[in-house]
C-alpha cells in the first residue's frame, strides 16, 4: 500500500512538471517513398518500422508518394584508433554516416542534404572477440536508432508546399 501510494504521487508530480514520454512525432503527409537504398538494409529496415508507428504509409514508387525519402548515403566503417606496438587492436571508432534530402515526386526540395554522423569507440581484446563482435552489432543498432529518431524529428517538421 505504501509504495502504491508513492508511485501515485511520482506519477501526480512528474505530471504536474509537464513531463510527458516522448512520442512519435506528428508527420503532415500520408505517404512516403524510400529510395536510395537497399529495401532489405538494416536502416530502410527501421525506417520502416517507425513509419509503421505513425499514420504515413510507405509505398515503392516515388510518383505516388506525396513525398519521397532520398538516401544519398548509408555507410558504417570501423578503423583502429589504439593499438599496440605488435599491432593489436585496443580500441575501435565505429561510424555511421547516414545522408539524405525530402523532395516531393515534382523534385521540389522539402529538406535539403542533411547529414548525420554518428560515432562510437569500443575498447577490443582478442580474447573477448566473440562478446566484442556482439558489443560492435549493439552499438551499430543504437546509432541506427538514433539516426532514425533523427530523420524521424526532421519529418515531423517539414511542412508541405500549397
């Protein structure tokens, strides 16, 4: 009964701040191309799936879409920062560079080039290669996820021509 009684008053106090759990944002148009990119990638895999979260449908050709995505970039490097004088790895910089533009089917620019440059480093030891390889896939899904939340936030800003 007692921590019921907290949670009840977390909850009164943390609406009364005005804060409220991030959502999707709201985006102005129905339907949306996705073009530049591999259907099957990591990236147009989760670009998908948020889209799916909102009321936007995404269709294949980009004449009937009200707007279409264009991806100009979608690349993820490793390079070797650390390393020892026997030439071992120490230490990763993960990257993910992820470039896009918004136009309408009539190619008027909504969004211009906009570039998105995510970049982590992970510390590397042969003998932990395996959970490595698994840490190096989690950090690639979270900067995919951020990138996304990116792109997500630049759609719900744009405005459609009239």
């Amino acid at each position: 009964m007692q921590r019921r009684r907290l949670l009840m008053a977390l909850g009164i106090s943390l609406t009364g701040c005005g804060f409220a759990p991030r959502r999707e944002p709201e985006l102005l148009f129905q339907s949306l191309a996705i073009s530049g990119i591999k259907p099957d990638s990591p990236m147009a895999a989760e670009l998908r799936r948020q889209l799916s979260r909102t009321s936007v449908v995404v269709v294949e050709d980009a004449n009937k879409a009200q707007l279409v995505l264009v991806v100009l970039k979608d690349v993820r490097e490793r390079s070797a920062v650390v390393s020892t004088t026997a030439g071992q790895v120490r230490e990763w910089q993960l990257r993910l560079n992820f470039d896009f533009m918004l136009r309408t089917p009539n190619e008027e620019l909504l969004l211009p080039r906009t570039e998105l440059r995510m970049v982590r480093e992970m510390n590397f030891r042969e003998t932990d290669a395996l959970g490595k390889e698994q840490e190096e896939a989690q950090l690639y899904r979270a900067m995919q996820s951020d990138a996304v939340a990116q792109v997500m936030r630049r759609l719900g800003a744009v405005r459609l021509p009239s």
